[in-house]
C-alpha cells in the first residue's frame, strides 16, 4: 500500500519534471547558440544570393511573436550550396527588432538581385549562416528562463524526497505517541528547538538571486520599449528592479547576522507550553551577545490561512494573541562564551493550541527574543509546541510568577512612561493617564513613507492614463493608507480616573466624544486585540458597561503586559 509520504513523493516528482525538461532544453539551445556563435567568428565571409525572404507573424491571446526565414544560395570551391540558417538561433520571439530588421534588409536584396552575404564553415562548407551576431538579450532572457525552471525542477524534486522523509518520520511518531502530538515533530521531540541561521540567510539570498534574475532583463528591455515605442506606462517596470536591491540588502543583512551570532537553542522545561498554564525553559545562544539594553521576549499565538492556487496562492499570518516582556539580565549562572536567556510565559486558557487542521490553515506558536547590540542587532525564532494537557487549568492567579521554582527570576516591572503614557494627578482627586499623539513614532513613519510611495503610484497611472478602474480602486486604498498614517500621528486620549467613575476622551486632535461611566455601571475593564503592523500586534484597552457597551479608552499599546498594566491603574481607586 502507498503511503502518504510515498505518493506525496510521487506527485512532486510529476510536478517537477515538467520543470526540468523545460528548463534544461531551453539550457541546451542558449548553450547551442553560444557554442555557434564562438565557432562562426572564424568562418569566412562569402557572397550569397538571397532567393526568399519572409516574415512569419504568430499571434497569440497576450503577445505577437516574430520569425524571418530565408532561402538563399553560395559556391564554396566548385560547387553551389543553398541554406535556410538566418542567425544563430530558431524559432520566433519578440524580444527586440531584429526579425523585423532582418527581414526588411534580406527584402531589399531578394527584389534588387544584388549579391548579399553568408559566412561558411570551411572545414563543413554545408554549413553557412547569414548574421552570425549573438542576440544578448535573447540569450540573457533564455538564460535566466532556464536557471529559474532547472532550479525550480530540483527544488520540488528535492523537496518531495526531504517531505517523504519527514512525514515518513512524522508517522512513524505518530503511531508511537498517538496521544502527545508535541512529540509528533522532530524538531520537538526532546523539548530542545533550534533556530538555523543558515537557513534563514539560504532563503533570503536564494530569493534575492532568483527576483533579480527576473527582473534585471527589465533595465536592458525598458529603455527600448519606452523611447523606441513611447510606452510610457512600462516605467512602472521599474519597481520591480528597485525592489530586487531591497532584497540583495536584506540577503546581506541575513548573512551578516548569521556570521556574527551564529545559531541558538531554545530548551524547554516546560515540554509542552501548556495552555492555562506556563512555558518555561532558555535560550543557548552561539556567542556573549552583550545586549545594551536587556533582551525582549516576544510569544505570539498565530494563525496562518493560505488562499488561492497556482500564481495566486498567497499565505497570511494573523496575530491572535501575543504578549512582549523585557529582562534586564541573563540567567544567574554567567557564561563567557554565550548567552542564556531565560523564558517564561503565562498562556491564557482561551488561547487556541498549536493545530494543524490542514496544509492551508493552521495555528502556530512562535517565540522570538532580541536585543539591541553594537551593529547589527541580535534576534532568533523559535516555533513552540503549545497544547492542552491535564495540567492545563481555566484560570491561572494573576499573580503568579511564570518563573519554573528551579530559577526564581522576575521580568523588569512594566513602566508605563516607557510607552510615552503620562500620568498626571487631579485637584479634585484621582488621577488622569494621558496617551499623546505619535506615541509610536517608527510605525508612523513606517505607513507614512508607505502612504507617499502610494500616493505617487497612484498619481503615475493617472498620467499614464491607464483607464479610470485602477486609479479609483488604487485612490479608494490610498484615502484609507492616509486616514491610518494620520490616526497613528495625531489620535490622542486621555483616561481621568476618579473614585467614583471613569472619564474617557479623545480622538484624532483629541477631539472626539466624552464620556462619564460611573464604576457602578463598570462590569469589566478588558485588553482588547487591536491592529496588527507586521508580525507586532497592538492591544486596546475596553470598558464594557451594564447595558452591553463597550467604550475605548486606550488604543494602540504596544504589548499585553502594557494594557494589562493601563488596566491595573484604572481599576486603583
């Protein structure tokens, strides 16, 4: 009987030879070409008589593709040859002008019956060709065709014999453990998780080569296109060069980190992290990182949804909880030669476990812990095994340390002037916490550059006139980009706290509505997932009222703990 590994193995390696025939043939007639065109330097000129001269036209549903072909006739020594070869290569393309050029000049000859030319292997006078000129462009584009599907054909080929491995050894664990899946995974099994930094530099480097061998031809084709036949609208070609250097500097950036800090493992003393319950363990690194301000630690409960099929497949990751504490100091047994990071985090019971439901849609955990160093700062990921278990329990004491007994640590106490949050006392009593505008300034300016690029995009297909559909639904998305860039620089708010009720106002300007909820009418006061910006998820903080309202009072906080401590003075009386 066929396994799941086996004919998953199967339909890979289908897959993957359409690719590789596709690719090495495409190779094979660059390479022919190459080889002719080095051998034709030293073959000699020789009149030739044109006798036919046409242009074949083929036109597709997306492109017109072109073909000159010729007949004509030579002597070498004491015999007359004829030949069909025009240039180096066969078959039609549409890259450049050159089967139209030819075919006009080879006309002019055929209708005036002057003696034209043709060079001719002295060693195989049989064979002759008329323009023996490499077409580098032609040749640049085959090239490039050929390394993208050969390496595409290996690549699913290879992948297919890894997968069958894994998921040989993923059954085989299976049927082992049926009631622990934390041990399902090899990268589990032993509570020790490793992060590969040669991985991570391999796949943004492979990326980096393979988008800009796709899009570096553009440089050489567009100037043709736009100045020969005044298509102004292929500038926007242009992005996707400008876009290949963002991702040779974020290959390089990959490498770099991966030589200055090498790998590092995660082991768990908590094996799994437990839903309603604790994850707990530390972080070996490579090297001392030396941070200059402590390390953050980052738990994020995700959910990834692939969508669509072929071309369109795409793959999104929506935060569903995630929570950032900050230590100031390594574990107390000091190591010169590495770092070892403590890790300790409290789960929340309605959290979902780590659930692989199918290839397309799946629940993961992810730990990532950095620190600012001298030069390129450190950072590493871990993906966890989170799960149910007997000793998952529906609530956990606020109070309780997630610090295993074995290593009593505490996490710096969250400051909320860290987060740019005043706190200002009133003459009648209470206090009042201010949230300002621009409290997050890098996420700010981040949308804002994004807004600009945008926008100019946008004005450039109203230039171009490029229709009316995509400025409209390009504007429609641009007006949207404003009014955030614009809410992250000026929404301001201001929580008062008095004995006997809570006064919330604010908005963008701080202008908005205000109001007065008597702590009577309180029923609870909760953190609230707000947007997300990358993988970094923001918390709102609700108050939720007798009659079924829910009322903002704090939006944009950069990490649980911070919401959970705007909770805690809120509730102070």
């Amino acid at each position: 009987m066929l396994t799941k590994s086996s004919r998953g193995l199967g339909c890979l390696i289908l897959f993957g030879l359409p690719f590789l025939a596709g690719g090495l043939f495409v190779g094979y007639l660059a390479s022919r070409s190459l080889v002719t065109w080095y051998e034709a330097r030293d073959w000699v000129e020789t009149p030739a008589h044109i006798l036919q001269a046409d242009l074949e036209v083929n036109r597709g549903s997306d492109s017109t593709t072109y073909q000159v072909t010729a007949g004509y006739e030579y002597s070498w020594g004491n015999q007359t040859y004829t030949s069909e070869r025009v240039g180096l290569g066969s078959g039609s393309d549409n890259v450049g002008s050159f089967h139209q050029d030819r075919h006009a000049e080879l006309s002019r000859y055929q209708s005036s019956g002057d003696s034209f030319r043709c060079f001719v292997d002295p060693d195989d006078p049989t064979e002759a060709i008329l323009f023996r000129e490499m077409r580098w462009g032609l040749f640049a584009l085959m090239a490039v065709f050929s390394l993208l599907f050969t390496g595409a054909g290996v690549g699913i080929m290879a992948a297919g014999f890894w997968g069958s491995r894994k998921v040989a050894e993923q059954e085989h664990l299976e049927i082992q453990h049926p009631e622990a899946p934390w041990h399902w995974k090899s990268d589990w099994r032993d509570g020790r998780i490793q992060t590969s930094g040669r991985v991570q530099f391999l796949f943004p480097l492979i990326f980096a080569l393979l988008w800009n061998l796709i899009s570096t031809p553009l440089l050489f084709l567009l100037p043709r296109e736009v100045l020969d036949n005044g298509n102004k609208l292929a500038l926007i070609g242009l992005v996707f060069p400008l876009i290949g250097l963002g991702l040779i500097v974020w290959a390089a950036r990959a490498f770099i980190h991966w030589k200055k800090f090498g790998d590092s493992v995660f082991e768990m003393s908590t094996f799994p992290g437990v839903v309603g319950g604790p994850l707990a363990g530390r972080i070996l690194t490579s090297v001392d990182i030396q941070p200059i301000s402590g390390f953050d630690l980052t738990l994020s409960s995700i959910h990834r949804v692939t969508t669509g099929s072929g071309k369109n497949r795409s793959t999104s990751e929506r935060v569903q909880w995630q929570e950032i504490r900050h230590i100031d100091r390594e574990t107390l047994d000091y190591d010169p030669t590495r770092s070892s990071i403590p890790v300790a985090f409290t789960i929340p019971y309605e959290a979902e476990p780590t659930e692989e439901r199918s290839s397309d849609d799946e629940t993961l955990w992810r730990l990532e812990v950095t620190a600012e160093t001298a030069g390129i700062d450190f950072s590493a990921q871990f993906e966890v095994p989170v799960f149910r278990t007997t000793e998952s329990r529906p609530e956990v004491a606020a109070e309780e340390s997630p610090w295993p007994a074995e290593e009593p640590q505490e996490y710096v106490q969250v400051d909320l002037s860290r987060e740019n949050i005043g706190k200002d006392w009133l003459p009648e009593g209470g206090f009042a916490l201010s949230f300002p505008p621009a409290r997050h300034k890098g996420a700010a300016l981040g949308l804002t550059l994004f807004t600009l690029l945008w926008s100019g995009f946008t004005a450039l297909l109203i230039h171009l006139d490029a229709g009316l559909l995509f400025p409209i639904i390009f504007g429609f998305f641009n007006v949207l980009l404003l009014f955030g860039a614009l809410d992250l620089w000026l929404e301001s708010r201001r929580v008062e706290c008095r004995p006997e009720e809570l006064v919330l106002s604010g908005g963008i300007l701080g202008i908005g509505r205000t109001r007065h909820i008597p702590r009577s009418a309180i029923t609870a006061i909760k953190p609230v997932r707000g947007m997300q910006s990358g993988k970094k998820l923001y918390y709102r903080v609700t108050v939720e009222t007798a009659d079924g309202k829910s009322h903002v009072a704090a939006t944009k906080l950069s990490n649980l703990s911070i919401a959970k401590r705007v909770i805690e003075e809120m509730t102070l009386t």
